[in-house]
C-alpha cells in the first residue's frame, strides 16, 4: 500500500481484531454483498506526545537518522508509536533513493511515493487468543512495514498498546457507586477531618488529584504521599494499582503509611520506564480531564488541560512523503460518498490523482503478481468510476498486453466448462482438446481463454497449448523478429530478450531457435540448445549404434567421418546424430570431438598462434564485457599494470588477462564471476527496462574535478549540455579516494541476483571498471585538489576549459575540469565527427544572473587516449518508448583537433571566431529554407502556391466562382520569388559548408589516429555487440566478434554504413599519433603448452 493508504489504514487499526485486519493484511476481494464489513468501528484521532518523540517537523529527511512520532489517541487513548529508519539493505547495486522521486517511467528510480509491504517475518503481532479489551496485562502489538522500492531503504514500525487506564480501573476511578463509598471510608478513617456527611468529590476532582500527584513525580518531587491525608482519602483512597502504575511503592514501615515515588536517579533519565509511563499515563489523564470539562463537570472556569497539542496527521504526511501527494480533480470522485473498496484493493486512497493511481496498480502488480488479475480488476473499475479518459486509454493498452481481470478469468473458465478449484492442469488441456476439434472457428477465443488460465495457474504446459506454435523456419524467424541474413549471436541475443520479457514463451522460443539451427546446420545454435538441455547421455552402445559404428577401436577422425555421413543422409536426424557423437566424445574424453561439436571444424583442435589474438567465449550476453576486455588487453602500460599488480581483490582480473597471453587454443572460456567482478556497482536492470546504448544524460564527462580557477566560474542556464560536476556512474562515489584502502582479500562469491541473460552497456561499463582500477591502485602522486594521479588518470583523462564572456564588460570567467570521453549525438540525423564535436565546443549566447554572456569551451590538456561515446539511444515522447538512432557519425581514420585546444595563436583563434560566425548564418539560413520546403503536404511552399495557382485558374473559367486576377498574379510572383529565394538559400548553405569543412584543414598539429570501434547491431531493446581494433605494428583491422577473431580484409567496412538494420558505432577511441607505437600492442602471446 502507498503511503496515504498506509495512513488510513492505520487511524482505523485495531490490534485486537480477529477477523481480516486493516493495516497488516490485504484487503479482502470486494464482495457488493459484505462492503459493510469493510468500514471500521472506530477511527483514531492521533495527537503526538512531543516528550517522547523524536523528530524536527519539516526539516530534510535524512537517511542517517531515526525518526520517531509517539502518538495518544484522544478517544480511545490507545498509544501508537510511529518509527521510521532507514536500514533496509537496497537492491545488489541499486543506488539509495528516498521516494518520492519522480524520474522518467522508464528509470528505476521512478517512485512516486513510499509503497509499503508488510514484513510478517520480524513483526510481532499480539496473540488475540490470549489477549482482548478486558484484558488486565497490557499487551504489546509491533507491526514492521519497508518501503517496496528496490532503491530506498525506508522501515517503518508500527508499535500499539492499549490505555494505561483500563475499562476495570476507570470503573474503579471514576464510579458513582466507588467515589460514594470512597468518602464514606475516607471518613471513617479520620473522622476528626472529613465529616460523616461529606459529599463524594466530582469525576473531574478525581482526576485532577491523580494528575496532580502524577506531574509532581514526573517532575522530580521526592515528597512521599500520606495515605491518611484528606486529599489522598476522598479522591483515591483504594486505588492503589492505579498509584502503582504511576511507579509508586508503598512504605515499609506500616506506621508510615504512605505512597514512596521513584527514585531520582531513575526520574531523571528521560529514557527510563518510569518516565515512559509517567508521561503516557499523565497524557490519558489529561485528555480524561478534558473529557469531563466538555461535558461539564469541570469547574466553569477552568482551562483546556491540553492546550498545546499537534495532530499527527500533518507529522506523519511529512515522515511518510506524502504531504505534498498529486490529488485527483474534484469532480472524478464524492467526498462526501464512502470510499469503493477497489481503492483500498490497489493500495490507494480515493482523492490520489490519475498518475498515482497508475502508479499504485503498477507497484501492486509488481510487489504481488500473483494477484495481478484482482489489481487489474480494480484498476478498471476506478477508470470507468472516474470517466477517466488517460486511466481508461491505460487499461485499453494494457489489456493489448495481455492483462486480464479477476472477472475475465471466471469467465474464461466458464466458457471452457470446468471448474477453477477442483479441475487440474491436464483436465483443463483435455477439455481444450475436445473443444477445439467441435468447434475449431472458436480457435482464437478458446486459445485466449486458456493464455488466461495458463497465466493465472502459472502453468507452462497450458500456455503452450494456448500459444500458436511455430510452423515453419519464416515462422521462426519472424517469431524471433530477426531476419535471414542475422548472425548467430544475434539471434541468440534476440531468443533471449524474448524469453527474459516473457518467460512462458520459452517453449516457443526453443522450438523456433531448433528450426533456425536445422536450417542453417548451425553449431553455435545447436551447442546453446544442447548446453541447456538436461537429457540423460546416450548410453555407450546404443551411441555407437545410433551412428552405425560396429568398431568401437575407431579413430576419432573416422568416427567425425561416419556423423558427418549420416547427418548429410538424414540432416533431420541431426540432435539424435550429435547427442550420439556426445556421448561417444565423453566416453573417450575426447577434446578433438567436443572442439568439433561446438565449432564443426573437422581439422581438429586449433593450437592458436603467437602472431594472432584469442578470443573470449560469450556466456551469456557478455558481449559488452568481451569486447570492453579485448580493447583494454591492448593498451600496453595498463596491461603491464594489471598484469604485476598485487593480489588482493583483482585477483581474478589478473588472472583473465594472463589467460588472454597464454592459453594455448584460440579462445579461452570467460569465468562466470568475471562479470560480475567488473559489474559489482552497475545499475541492474529489470526486465522491463530498455537497453541503454549510452547513459541517458547530456553530460559531457564521466569524470570532472573542479580546479582552483572555477572558484570564479558560475553555471549558466540553459538547455543544452552542462559543464559542471557531472554524475558519476550508478551508485559509485564521486571520484576515486586520494589513498584507497586495501581491502581484505577475499574469494569472489557468486551472486544468485546477478543477471547474465540480459545485455549491458559498454560505455557504463567502462566507468565503472575504470574507477575500481583507480581504486585498487597506489596513486604516483595527488594533486593539489585531492585527486588522484595515477596511470589511469594520465592515459584517459584530459582537462576542458569553459570560458564565460560578458558584452560590454572586460569580465572573463573561466572553469577547469578532468573528462574521461567527449560526448557526440547523431538524434539529428547523419553528421561527421567534427560537426558532431562542435555542438559541445562551439560558442552560444546564455542567460547568467540577468546578463546575458558567451560561453564556449576548449580543452588545455589532451590525453594519449581519446574516447568519444556516440549517443545513440533518444526517447520518443509521442510513443512514450525508447528508440536507438542508427544515423550515420562519419570519421576518418585520423582527426586533428587543433580547432578545439586552449591556444593564444591569433590566427587559429581568427580561424574559430570566423568559423562560429559562418555557424550562425547557417544556423538562421537552415531555419528559413525549412519555413520554405517543409510543409504538412510534404511539398515545398515554392510548389504549393504553384498548385493552387493553377487550381483557381481551373476555377476562373465557372462563371459562378470569381477569382480576382490581382489575386492569380499574386500568387504566381510569389511562387518565383520563393523558389529564387530557396535557391539562393542552397547555394548559401553549400558555400558555408564547404568553407567550415576547409576552415582548419592546416591546422593539423593534434592528430589522433582510430584504434578501436565498439559496434552494436540492433535496437534499443536488444542486439549484438563486437569491437574493431587497428594493429600498429601489423598495419590491419581486427574483428573481435565473442570468440572469433579474423581480420578485416576492407577496412571501408570499419567506417561505412550499411541501409537496413546497419551495425553502428557507439564508442570511438583514438589515440596520439605520435604515441601509438609505445602505447598500443594488439597481440602480445606467451602460449604455454600442456603435456
């Protein structure tokens, strides 16, 4: 439940209920015939007893305290203690977030308000079976309650107890009957003091005695209280558990007779029991007292005893989050109507706006699946209660995706004839059967009835008769949504993004991915669909016999022979033939058959070569990670650095880089927790996320420190990238430690939470991998700002210079900061590497304090290695889903970035400035010649008054239409003059171009030579992923495709673009020409041979 229905709940919480519960159970299926037993006998009204609570009201909320509301109902006086901590361990490596927080839908953090789920395991609830309202021990209830959100910590616990004062002793107290004989023993026992005929004292005389008696002992008065005086006699002369349960002790001494208090060591902190009483107890007595002064039994002139009490209400909305909460228009609910019990159903409250009402069914759906058709059914409800139109379009979309309603559930079960509760799984596909052959027209209804069944059952085995299976192998490939001409692992990529976002189809997908590799005879497919089946191994003799092999004294090569006979005899046969040759290579623990199973080469083993890379085998959508592995293998001196670093948590990193010099075959397997090694702080996504290409943001640093000179530098506003403290990869801290500690060595542990089957992203990879490096290692110096200098630091990292101009004024501010990757967008369509570039470093007009300035940025200092991230993912607001822009970045295999540097050379300064100057003439020209060529018709504004020139000359000639011939002239000159003026336009813009293109080709002096490519073929939701690099030494391309390594026989294919679907780059690295050599060493080999 969100937290306004968290609060509702509670001011109806009852602990002693022994039916369904408000506050810790979920509320019952609405029933119209039992909605009268929803509603609560009594709603507390909550005041807060400031003494032992522990908050200040309205401050910011911070993770690092503890929070508590005491809190005393004025009717009842049940006591409800309000706690909130925040020790709820977040998700494996989410980031901690305190809800609300309203991101996009699509990010992980987007939580409108607290969701809370009722943790049963560590709550302690009171034993109704031994405890009710006339009870005489006083019970204890404790309810404990965390926030759902996987990235805020939040733990609220919910304690109960009931009155101090119970039913027996306000009997006892306050009586007619008890207080007559009170002062008639009163006079009896002093006599020579109270008169025979004394009248009893009032209810409100009573109380304030005991109150009385109670503030003094709270207070520290060490007086004891005679038994015997007047006072004690007439207003609490027998009611002596009442003084006990202020903490008073009767005297020793029996001549004394009197009531001893507390001692002052126990009254004097503020955290003992007695004063815990002490103040709940004098907080019900007050409120008693002011009872009997409304109903007039208080002198006339006397005060409110509470008078400065605060609702809890307005405490709990500001520790709960929700005291700011969107509420719903006025007129889509009654106020003044009870609450439909559907709200309570998804969570919510009934005057939450339509968003959070959205929000509720989704959190709902996600926290209890299992009751999803329930959540749904109310969702439907309140959108049509509503008239919602943005709720019902929701529940149209829904439904398009599958979603049903307890409702449609009854009747699907209904229209198949068999019964929810006594009917199993089988009987339930038998009916289907039966059915399906008297009535196949009824296919696509009954088929639905059963996916309905099937996912409310969780039942595999009727999902499968509910869904279409795959006919043939266009079926396959359509199913996939791959083409024909997709690689192999990109059809794996795409078979398992299908079944992490639908689980069911898996059975589907098999089927479709076994059709795939029949057809195509595909060891890649088969190997993944064998190494995912768990058959039990042909025994030796029918394996041999399955192949027709009599001998079993066979040479390897022969028996490779006689499977590749039979599999071209009978290629349907071909699982058998292989599970055959399985068996056979197990038994004779052959490496030369199992090589041949997983690559069909018939060669034998490849001994790999010195001269040549390995590759690295793909474990499960380790694309990413194999390709971040080989471009950094490459880089010398970091190599070096990992390679002879001492052994403390990097251990198995050290280890995959020695295996990368010395396995002696061409590939090596990639150990299960490397991943997770290099992945320890990433952003897990869910299922439902996107697969982001590069981050989101518009920042132009993974890293930035600022320098002594930014002291004067302001951040200006405007909507474009930003240049101040960027921020840093999910959950990491701002940069690495100036002196990291060395953590204890330990054996990595493998994580159950980590995820393999889904795709990562390169370029979030690589901050975070980069930051555990700079963490693990001794910096060779720290600068003057704290940071870090290390090899890392001196191999990616440069330094920008922003510089803020003010017309008018001699005023210059400058600011300095690290980057680690520039940041380059092609959302705008096809574009080269300079264009792309100058949109971060080009001068623009900002608004900063009410002034208006110039700001452009340049860089001061270049690193030996350059990385430029492609920003390829957009979102479309009209479709409300993620996109991945496949325009075209064009770059040659060397770039000068002279026009970007820091100078104080005139000319290459005259040379920027012109430049910005001819920027801003085709910024405005490119503007107007839209105005002129883009219209709703999809003609241009030259040719639309042409046409419609040319239609009212039709009309002229029908003598009842008049069309002014001012009107044809008109029309026609403008046409010419539009058109002269779109022309002129053109021929501007290509001078323009043509200028800025030749504007600093002699500036060449900071040349940067291509070293690798990082490619992704695919979508935003799923794809492949492989790595060019450029061998120095040997003159050549590579391809790094997983565990194949070839050589690019046409370089063009680096730095062409294909048409339909085409492999894009997304990560660029270049590096200093004149350093290439000494920096990069694509092959480095020491193969160990084994005997």
């Amino acid at each position: 439940k969100c937290a306004p229905r968290f609060w509702a709940d509670l001011i109806a919480y009852n602990p002693l209920r022994k039916e369904r519960n408000f506050l810790p159970d979920n509320p019952p299926h609405f029933d119209p015939q039992l909605h009268a037993s929803y509603e609560p006998n009594h709603k507390h009204v909550l005041d807060v007893i400031a003494e032992k609570s522990c908050y200040v009201k309205n401050e910011i909320i911070s993770i690092d305290q503890a929070y508590k509301i005491a809190t005393i109902c004025q009717t009842c006086r049940m006591h409800i203690d309000i706690e909130a901590e925040f020790t709820k361990p977040v998700e494996f490596n989410a980031e901690v977030a305190l809800c609300p927080n309203k991101g996009s839908r699509n990010q992980y953090r987007y939580n409108l308000l607290h969701h809370f789920r009722y943790e049963s395991k560590i709550s302690s609830p009171v034993d109704t079976s031994r405890y009710d309202k006339r009870s005489r021990k006083r019970w204890v209830d404790k309810r404990v309650f965390s926030c759902s959100s996987t990235n805020c910590p939040l733990v609220v616990t919910v304690t109960t107890q009931p009155a101090m004062i119970r039913p027996d002793l306000m009997e006892l107290l306050l009586s007619e009957k008890t207080r007559e004989a009170r002062v008639k023993e009163a006079a009896r026992i002093n006599p020579n003091v109270i008169p025979v005929d004394a009248a009893p004292q009032t209810r409100y005389q009573v109380l304030e005695t005991l109150c009385t008696y109670i503030k003094n002992h709270k207070g520290g008065d060490q007086r004891s209280i005679f038994a015997e005086n007047k006072r004690y006699l007439c207003n609490l002369g027998e009611c002596e558990e009442v003084m006990r349960l202020a903490h008073f002790t009767r005297s020793p001494d029996p001549d004394t007779n009197a009531w001893i208090p507390s001692s002052s060591a126990e009254l004097g902190d503020p955290g003992s029991q007695a004063q815990r009483d002490l103040c709940g107890l004098l907080e019900e007595v007050m409120i008693l007292m002011d009872d009997e002064k409304h109903k007039g039994d208080a002198p006339a002139k006397s005060a409110r005893v509470r008078q400065k009490t605060e609702r809890a209400e307005l405490v709990a909305k500001w520790l709960l989050g929700f005291h700011k909460y969107d509420t719903a228009i006025g007129w889509q609910f009654d106020l003044t109507a009870p609450e439909h019990p559907h709200y309570a159903g998804l969570g919510a409250v009934a005057d939450m706006s339509d968003d959070l009402i959205n929000w509720a069914y989704e959190r709902q759906r996600a926290c209890d699946p299992i009751n999803a058709p329930y959540y749904f059914e109310c969702f439907e409800s309140i959108a049509k209660g509503r008239k919602s139109e943005n709720l019902q379009f929701e529940v149209a979309r829904l439904r398009s995706e599958g979603q049903f309603s307890t409702s449609d559930l009854e009747s699907s079960y209904k229209s198949l004839g068999v019964d929810p509760v006594t009917s199993d799984d089988d009987l339930i596909i038998g009916v289907f059967k039966s059915r399906l052959a008297d009535a196949p027209r009824q296919e696509g209804p009954m088929r639905e009835d059963m996916r309905i069944i099937g996912t409310a059952r969780r039942s595999e085995k009727i999902l499968s008769f509910a869904k279409l299976a795959v006919g043939d192998i266009a079926d396959a490939y359509k199913w996939l949504r791959v083409l024909e001409s997709s690689e192999d692992q990109y059809i794996l990529s795409a078979y398992k993004v299908r079944i992490e976002d639908n689980p069911d189809d898996e059975i589907t997908a098999r089927n479709a991915l076994k059709l795939i590799a029949e057809n195509r005879q595909s060891n890649v497919l088969y190997c993944f669909l064998e190494g995912n089946l768990y058959e039990t191994p042909l025994e030796i003799g029918a394996a041999y016999s399955r192949l027709g092999i009599d001998d079993y004294s066979l040479s390897e090569d022969l028996i490779v022979n006689v499977f590749e006979l039979r599999q071209q005899d009978a290629p349907s046969q071909t699982r058998d033939l292989r599970a055959a040759l399985r068996s056979i290579g197990q038994n004779r623990n052959s490496a030369r058959i199992q090589s041949y199973l997983q690559t069909g080469n018939a060669d034998g083993i490849s001994k790999g070569s010195a001269e040549w890379p390995v590759g690295l085998e793909n474990i499960g959508n380790t694309c990413y990670l194999n390709s971040l592995l080989q471009f950094y293998f490459t880089i010398k001196p970091l190599r070096d650095m990992i390679l002879n670093i001492d052994q403390f948590q990097e251990e198995e990193i050290n280890n995959e880089g020695q295996e990368i010099c010395s396995p002696s075959s061409h590939l090596i397997p990639e150990p299960h927790n490397i991943p997770g090694i290099f992945l320890l702080k990433m952003r897990r996504r869910r299922s439902d996320d996107c697969l982001q290409i590069g981050p989101m943001t518009k920042k132009i640093f993974l890293h930035s420190k600022k320098s002594p000179q930014a002291a004067s530098g302001v951040a200006a506003n405007k909507a474009r990238p930003t240049y101040g403290p960027p921020t840093p990869p999910p959950d990491m801290p701002d940069r690495p430690p100036p002196v990291p500690p060395r953590p204890t060595k330990q054996d990595p542990k493998p994580d159950t939470n980590f995820m393999f089957g889904r795709q990562q992203d390169v370029t979030e990879c690589i901050g975070n991998v980069m930051f555990q490096v700079e963490a693990a290692i001794k910096p060779e110096s720290v600068d003057g700002n704290g940071e870090q200098i290390d090899l890392v630091k001196k191999l990616f990292y440069g330094r920008t210079k922003q510089t803020l101009s003010f017309p008018n004024s001699a005023e210059t501010r400058t600011k300095e900061e690290l980057f680690s990757h520039l940041l380059v967008d092609v959302a705008e369509g096809d574009r080269d590497i300079y264009s792309a570039l100058d949109s971060s470093f080009d001068i623009e007009q900002v608004d900063l304090e009410g002034r208006e300035a110039k700001r452009f940025l340049s860089i001061s200092h270049l690193p030996p290695i350059l990385q430029i991230q492609v920003q390829r993912v957009q979102y479309d607001r009209a479709k409300a889903s993620a996109y991945k822009s496949n325009s075209h970045l064009k770059f040659p295999d060397t770039i000068y970035l002279d026009r970007y540097m820091e100078t104080e050379d005139s000319d290459l300064k005259a040379k920027r400035e012109e430049s910005w100057v001819w920027k801003e003439e085709l910024k405005a020209l490119e503007q107007r010649l839209a105005e002129l060529t883009k219209t709703p018709a999809g003609i241009r504004v030259p040719e639309a008054l042409e046409y419609t020139h040319q239609w009212l000359s039709e009309l002229k000639s029908d003598d009842e239409i008049e069309v002014q011939p001012a009107l044809l002239r008109e029309l026609e000159q403008r046409a010419i003059s539009m058109r002269r003026e779109g022309e002129s336009i053109e021929a501007r813009i290509q001078a323009l171009q043509s200028r800025i293109e030749q504007q600093f080709t002699d500036s060449c002096n900071q040349g940067y030579r291509i070293h690798s490519v990082f490619i992704h073929r695919g979508s935003a939701s799923f794809g492949h992923y492989w790595i060019y690099i450029y061998d120095f030494q040997r003159k050549l391309f590579r391809k790094y495709n997983d565990s194949y390594v070839t050589e690019v026989a046409d370089p063009q294919e680096v730095f062409t673009h294909g048409d339909i679907n085409p492999p894009t780059p997304y990560f660029l690295v270049f590096v200093k020409e004149d350093e290439s050599l000494d920096i990069m060493e694509a092959v480095q080999r020491q193969i160990v041979t084994t005997t």
